[in-house]
C-alpha cells in the first residue's frame, strides 16, 4: 500500500492514514517498500560483489552473487505476490509469518554471500565485511517498524553470523590476536552505532506518525467546524434573504422593545426606511388613534412575559393613513434559554376585515329582513284569520239553520271559498316557512296504509263527483308502520291526489304504493298515476317553481295557485326524499313521492281516539269564561256555544278576564291570545299564579287564536294553558275540544275548588 499524499479532504486522508498505521497497513507497506528499495539494494550489493571480485576470486564473488539473488528472489516474489493480490482488509496472519520466513532466508542469503568471502579470504577482508554486514543490518532497520519480527529475526541473523565468523577466526588463530581485537572493537562500536541509528530512525518514524496523525484529526475536526460554520451561514444568509423578500412585513425587535431590523415590505407598506425606524419603539412610531388600547397592551404584556402571541391590530402608516394588520409576535431565545430578540410578522388584512364586516353586515340586513317578513306573515296570518273567523264561524252556523235550496248554495258557496282561501293562507305559511328553513320534520311511528286509506276516503267525494274512478293499492313488501311525519306526508299526497283528481276530466286515478329495501331503510314509492289534461314537456322543469302552474288559464279553469307542488316538492326534499313527474299530454300524468323511511313496531303507533262531543262531561252544568275582544267573535261563540253550556260570561280584555276568572272561577276559559290590556299568555300566567297562591286546582285554559304557527302553540302551552285551538273554528271543532279537555278536568276540580273558601287574590 503506497503512502497517501495529503488531499483536500482531511476526512478520507485520516481514513487512509489509520488504514497505512493499522498491523495489516504496516505489513503492506513493508512489502512495498522491500519491492522499492530492490534497486538500491542490489546496487549495494553489485558493489560488494565487485569488491569480492579483485579482492578474494571471482568464484567466490559468483558463489555470493547467487546466494544473494535467491535470497532476493524468494523474499520479492512473495511480496508481489502479497501487493498484487492482497489489500488491508484481506491479508492474513498467515501471510506475515511466511513474510518472516522469506525474510528469514533472505538474510541467511546475505550470511551465506559474506561467509563465503571471509572464510575463503581470511582476516584481510573482515572488516569490509563487517562494514557489508552493518549496512544490509542498516537497510533492514528502516523497515523496523513495518513489520518487527521479521526484521527482528534478520538482526538476529547477521549477529550470529558475525558472531559465528569471529569464533572461526579465534579458533582458526588459537587466540585473541591484535587484528581480531581490533576487529572485534571494530564490530562493538558498528553495533552500537547501529542501534543508536535505528532507534533513532524508529522514535523519529513513530513520532512522526503521532504528530501526523494528530495533526490529521485536527483537520478534520476543523473540516466539520468548518462545514457546520459553512452550513450555518447558508442558513443565515437564506433566511435573511426570505425575510427580506417576503410578502409580510417582518419586524426585528430587540429585547428592549426597539425595532432593530425591518424588511422591504415594512418600508412599502409604512412608508418608513429601515434607518428611520431603526431603534423605534413600534407602539410609538406605528400606532394612531384608531389603535386598540387593549390590544396594544396585550402585545406589550406578552412581550414582558415572553410569550407568543397573535393579534389584528389597526396601524398608522407615516402618511398617517390607519390600516388593519394580522400580527404574529414571537420571543427568539438563545441556547441558555435568554431572550435575544422578538419576531414580528404581520400582514396587511384591512381587506379582508372590510369584506368580513360587510359580510356581518349583509347577515344581518337578511336576518332582519327574514325577522320582518317572519312578522309581516305572522301578522298578515293573524290579521286575515280574524276576520275569516266570523266568515267561516257564521256560515257555519247559517248552514245549520232552516234555509231554503238558493240559501244553501249561496251558504255552501261562502264556507267553500272560506275553506279555499284558509288554503292558500296556509300555503304561504308553509312556504315561507320551508323558504327560510323553519320548518320542522317530526318523525314518528306511524300507519302508512291507515295514513294513505284516509287520504282516499277524503278526496274519494272529489273524485265521485267528477265520476273518475280513484283508486289506492299496496305491494305486498309495503311496511304496515314506518317513522316519519304522518301531517306532513298527509298534505303531500292530499296535493298529489287533489290535483290528480283536479287536472283529469275523465278515467281514473290510480295510487300504487311499493318499497325498495335500501340498507336499514325502506324507499317507499307513492305514485299518482292519472289520465288527465297531462303536462307539456317544456313546463315539465317547472311545475315545482313557487307560484308556476302549466298554463296561464290554469287558474281560472281548475282553481289554484301553484303552490301546493312546491311546498309538496320541499316537504320531500326536508324528509331525504324528492318527487318525480312523468307526462304526456292528453294522455295524464304520473307523479312519484319517494321517501326513505324506517319500519317500525305497530305496537309503537299512537291511536288517537276521535272523541265524542261532550263525551263523559256535561256541558249544561258547565261555567264558561271566554276572553275576546273582537265583537264578531264575541257573537260567533256566543252562538255555538249558548244552547250547549250552563253559563257563559265573555271579557273584553285580559285584564278583565283575569278580574273576572278570581271573582268566579268558572269551568273552562276560553281565550284569545291578541287582547287589548294584557295578552292571552300573561293573563293565563296572571290566573296560574292566582291558582298557586290559593292552593287551587288548575282551570282548563283554551287558546283561541288567530296566530297559527308553531311556536305560537308552544308559547301558549308554555305560559300555562291547557289546549290551542286555531282560528277560524268551526262549532263542532270547539265542542270536540272542550269535550276532550273537560272530562280530566271535572268533576274533580270543580269539587275540589268549590269545596275551598274564596280569598282575595
Ligand atoms: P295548483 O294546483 O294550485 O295550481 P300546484 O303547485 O299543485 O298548484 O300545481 C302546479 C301546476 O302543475 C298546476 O297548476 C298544473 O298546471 C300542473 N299540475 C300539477 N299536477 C298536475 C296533474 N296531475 N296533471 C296535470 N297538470 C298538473
């Protein structure tokens, strides 16, 4: 293994250096440097052989020469063999003990070359012999440290040799004879030479090796200090330069609070270059009157605390102009955990601040727009009821009286156009409650077959009339009981069929009901099929728009407004479901309702029993107090309730009623909601009250009400009142409620309350 020049690269020079120093690296270089040193080795010995030539025979020096050249041979074969085949990682221990017997021959090479010599020529040649010896000695020597104890070994070998020369010669003399002193001193002093030169070379070898190697480690450390310094800088450089180029304004400030660094963006968007605002305490250089105090304060408390902190916060620009920003305010610690410096990046938002108050500000103009038609409605609900009341309630009652046939169409016509107007106040209410999302789904266990068969039997008169033949047949699959909104589905299909009935003049109307199994649910399919007037194609897309029916003489040919399928259409979309229309014209029309709906027990349907009028309660012994301000009404319900009940008072206001209800508690109040004084609802409150404090029972209260949505039923509950009933009534819807209510309430309560002695309230 070649020694490694030193490269840029302290890192894989370090690594070749401890792969050379390592026993293996060593064991290479020993190799390698016998195979370089074989010129100058065999020059030397060339020179020795030249020497033997004219000093002792060319015999003798033929004899050395090829002694010498075996030796050479065997050793510098197995070294090449080594160097060209073998590298740190692959050479065996086995390779340098071989190394240690070439070397070995080698030097018994050398022995034999200048024993020859020296025994054939005798005491003139010893000392240049000796002199031979300590230079091949001296040559080893240099490669001590490569490979120890073969180089060990050849010392030992060229000792004995001299060693074993020198008692020849003694023995060969018979004594110590002044030449082999002289020789023998000669020898010492070249020894001790010798080992003082080799140790030299050694200590010099090894620490030049140390200081190498440390000084090679120190590059390296340094390399990687380097680096990281390098890779650091990069960092700080990139960094800078995103905060510098970034879109946000980028605020440096020192822990002292003075702006120590902006970037570019600070200087377009204030107006202020870096060295004007340079040591600046932001709060004074960037804040106006607009400025949030508070804001300003949170700011300056998070920096005291050290915290992080995010806030939108009105700002001045140096032309005095105020702007929002969306500021992000962080604290930068050093290692020990020491504030160095805060952070600020903030962003220009005065835009999207603007578009969220604008936002806030078109929620609530639509919010007070919806609450004034909520109220518009409501009032228009009310204000049409009441009147529609004394309309509807009268001819009620007329047609109950003896009238001739003229009188009973003239009747019959009035309470129809009642009814059909009642309609239409309904569809707006429902529509504009559907409109505005308000409407309530209320699911619940209910009969689809009892729910669909009463629809039939309802509009059955309808199609009777018309002579068309309706209808109604179920698949077998059909659930008897599903969950859904038994009103709801009601008014749907009552749309669906009535106009079915309403647009063919002639055939049939047939209602199929069947169900497709989807996961848990049910999809149930109502389909109205008819033989009507059907629909053009092009109208098709549009009988679902509010107020759009397929023609324009629609209404005055069949009645209507075009609202029915559009409330139907909402009511289907708010249940999952939709509805689905086919049609030909002149041939009819199919209109699907589909609707996931969930089977359910039988056992869970509730069964309303219609009650009786005045069933299990006596309406003759009956006390009741009605609270009504509206004269017609007054007169309409004195009507329908005169023959039926034993007493019957009316108050004008709430006030009255409530004077009157503590004066003589009667049996039931009747009360209406909108009074002059005191409403319905506090003039119930005002009587619970009264009840409580005189430890009385509680007197059914009705509400009469021209207010027909429903939170105004649950508000009427809410206050205290037993039982809602809507305007317009009719006498039998009246006499049916009182008959429900009544029964739970007397005699009991009568008993109870007759039974304890009057208090003034
Ligand atoms: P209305 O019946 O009060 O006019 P609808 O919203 O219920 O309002 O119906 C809208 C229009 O759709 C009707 O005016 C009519 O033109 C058309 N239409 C609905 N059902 C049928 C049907 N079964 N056959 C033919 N046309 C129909």
């Amino acid at each position: 293994m070649a020694p490694r020049r030193y490269t840029d690269d302290p890192v894989s020079d370090l690594y070749y250096f401890e792969q050379n120093n390592s026993s293996n690296g060593k064991f290479l270089r020993y190799c390698q440097g016998r195979i370089d040193a074989i010129v100058s080795r065999q020059a030397m010995m060339a020179t020795g052989i030249i020497f033997i030539t004219f000093l002792v025979s060319p015999v003798v020096a033929m004899m050395c020469t090829i002694s010498v050249i075996i030796g050479e041979l065997v050793d510098c074969m197995f070294f090449l063999h080594i160097i060209h085949n073998y590298n740190a990682n692959t050479v065996r221990k086995s390779h340098i003990t071989i190394s240690i017997i070439t070397g070995a021959f080698q030097s018994l090479s050398i022995s034999v070359c200048l024993a020859i010599p020296w025994l054939a020529s005798g005491p003139d040649i010893r000392f240049f012999l000796l002199v031979f010896l300590a230079g091949a000695t001296l040559n080893s020597g240099v490669a001590w440290r490569y490979n120890q104890t073969a180089i060990s070994i050849r010392f030992i070998i060229y000792l004995l040799t001299a060693m074993a020369l020198f008692i020849h010669d003694i023995w060969v003399d018979g004594a110590l004879t002044k030449p082999l002193i002289q020789d023998l001193l000669g020898a010492s002093v070249l020894i001790y030479i010798l080992i003082i030169f080799i140790r030299f070379i050694r200590n010099n070898q090894s620490s030049r090796q140390r200081s190498d190697y440390a000084m090679l480690k120190e590059r390296v450390k340094s390399a990687k200090i380097n680096l990281a310094l390098l890779e650091k800088e990069r960092e700080t450089r990139q960094l800078a330069e995103v905060a510098q180029n970034s879109n946000d304004v980028i605020i440096f400030l020192k822990p002292t609070g003075k702006i120590s660094w902006v970037n570019k963006t600070f200087t377009e968007l204030f107006g202020y270059r870096p060295l004007q605002a340079m040591g600046k305490d932001p709060a004074m250089l960037l804040t106006g009157p607009d400025t949030n105090r508070r804001t300003l304060g949170k700011l300056r408390l998070s920096m005291q605390k050290e915290r992080f902190i995010r806030v939108d916060i009105q700002v001045r620009k140096k032309n005095n102009c105020m702007f929002w920003i969306d500021t992000v305010l962080t604290p930068l610690k050093d290692a020990e955990g020491k504030i160095h410096s805060f952070v600020s990046v903030s962003r220009d938002i005065t835009h999207s601040k603007k578009q969220m108050s604008d936002l806030k500000q078109a929620r609530a103009d639509a919010e007070h727009a919806a609450h004034a038609k909520s109220t518009f409605l409501a009032t228009m609900s009310h204000e049409i009821r009441t009147p529609m009341n004394g309309i509807i309630g009268m001819s009620d009652l007329l047609r109950q009286t003896t009238l001739s046939a003229d009188q009973t169409e003239y009747v019959d016509t009035i309470v129809s156009s009642g009814d059909a107007l009642l309609q239409i106040i309904n569809d707006i209410l429902d529509f504009s409650k559907l409109d505005a999302g308000k409407l309530q789904i209320t699911p619940e266990p209910m009969d689809l077959h009892k729910n669909l068969h009463s629809v039939v039997s309802i509009l059955g008169p309808n199609a009777v009339e018309k002579k068309i033949d309706l209808s109604l047949k179920f698949a077998k699959n059909v659930p008897d009981t599903v969950m859904g909104d038994d009103g709801r589905i009601r008014q749907i299909v009552i749309n669906l069929i009535g106009n079915a009935i309403k647009f063919t003049p002639k055939g049939a109307v047939t209602v199929s009901v069947t169900s497709k199994k989807k996961a848990q649910l049910n999809c149930i399919e109502i389909a109205i099929q008819d033989t009507g007037i059907g629909i053009p194609a092009d109208k098709l897309d549009h009988i679902f728009e509010r107020f759009t029916q397929a023609e324009d003489d629609t209404t005055r040919k069949f009645g209507g407004t075009g609202l029915g399928l559009s409330i139907s259409h909402l009511l289907a979309k708010q249940m999952g479901g939709d509805i689905i229309v086919t049609s030909e014209p002149n041939k009819g029309s199919c209109f699907t309702l589909k609707m996931p709906l969930k089977s359910v027990d039988k056992q869970h349907v509730k069964t309303v029993e219609k009650p009786s009028p005045q069933s299990g309660c006596d309406l003759q012994n009956t006390h009741i107090l009605v609270a009504e301000d509206n004269r017609t009404n007054q007169l309409l319900l004195r009507k329908m309730l005169a023959k039926h009940v034993g007493k019957l008072e009316f108050a004008q206001n709430g006030e009255e009623v409530v004077d009157m209800f503590i004066n003589t508690p009667p049996d039931v109040v009747l009360m209406d909601v909108s009074m002059p004084k005191k409403n319905g609802m506090d003039a119930t409150k005002d009587i619970r009250v009264w009840e409580e404090t005189q430890n009385r029972n509680t007197v059914p209260i009705i509400a009469l009400t021209a207010n027909a949505f429903p939170e105004d039923r649950i508000k009427c509950l809410n206050s205290g009142m037993t039982g809602f009933l809507e305007k317009p009534i009719k006498k039998q819807q009246l006499l049916d409620e009182l008959g429900q209510i009544l029964p739970k309430f007397t005699p009991a309560v009568k008993a109870a309350n007759k039974s304890l002695p009057m208090r003034p309230p």
